[in-house]
C-alpha cells in the first residue's frame, strides 16, 4: 500500500521552503494528512485550514548568523516530540526538513510508524545531517539527485524532483 493510500498520515518539516515543499507534495500525493507538524513561524495559522497543525521546537539557537546546536532545547525538542508521537501514533511520516524534524521521526517510529523521508532539493552530491540521522530509521528515503543515490544505502530512491509525478511513496 502507498502513502497516498494510507491513513494516520503525519507530514513533519522545518517552515519556509521546506513547509512550501511540503504543501505542495500533500497535493500531489492528494492526501489530508491527519497532521502537519511545523516549526514556528506566521504561516501556522494558514495551516490551520488544511490539518491539524502543531509546532515543533527548533533545536538549535542563534548567535548572529551562526546556528549553534543548544542541549537545552533538543532535550525540550525531544521531550516535546515525544508527546506529539505518544498523542498522533501516525502510521506513515513523511519527513521533509531540516534536523527539527529528527525527534519527532525517531518517536513517531518508535510507536511503530513508517518514516520516509525526502532529502532537500540542495543536496546534490552529500547527505544532509538530517538525511544522515533518519536513513537507518526509514522505510524508504527519496534523493532529488542521482549523484546523491550512492551516498546512501538500498532504502534510498532516486525519483527525480519529488514534486513532480515520480514520487510513489
């Protein structure tokens, strides 16, 4: 069974371009995820209309232009994510995102959820850290590249630019 198919499912990414991404593939897979799980920001209260939506916190801090990893918060973002797991029990993640998206993904599968996750359109030849963390945790992981198909193992799929018609789930 494909995700388009499936119920329970919970779509988790980091807001801007990866949120925007991800709207547009809940279209393409014509879906109505049963959540959407996004770090703050003003485009919340749009969601609202689409899913239930919940915000996830952000891991790391700023200092000027330099993101610095904080223990802190990635103890209150697990903790946090936790709870969302324990509540949704999602039996299909769909993960597009920066690290944000990491606890929520290792809970979610925890509690026995199917984790895929679609690896950024900017990541052409090297794996992302979040790509890095989540492949030994999913089911299935989609690269937007063929250069990128060999930095991983046979969970990973080369579809193309997932937005297009390729993507299967």
């Amino acid at each position: 069974m494909s995700i388009a198919q499936a119920g329970g499912v919970v779509v988790v990414t980091d807001r801007g371009g990866h949120l925007h991404n991800a709207r547009m593939l809940i279209d393409q897979l014509r879906i109505t995820p049963a959540a959407i799980l996004t770090t703050p920001g003003p485009e919340l209260a749009r969601l609202g209309e689409e899913a239930a939506v919940f915000s996830i916190p952000y891991l790391f801090s700023w200092w000027g232009k330099r993101r610095l990893f904080n223990p802190f918060k990635a103890l209150w973002a697990s903790f946090c994510a936790f709870l969302l797991a324990l509540r949704l029990r999602p039996r299909h993640v769909i993960s597009l995102g920066a690290a944000d998206v990491i606890p929520f993904c290792f809970w979610a599968r925890l509690f026995g959820g199917r984790i895929v996750h679609v690896e950024c359109m900017n990541q052409v030849v090297t794996p992302s850290i979040t790509g890095k963390f989540l492949y030994p945790i999913c089911h299935a992981l989609y690269v937007q590249w063929p250069e990128l198909l060999g930095s991983y193992g046979p969970k990973a799929r080369y579809a193309g630019w997932v937005l297009g018609t390729r993507f299967a789930g």
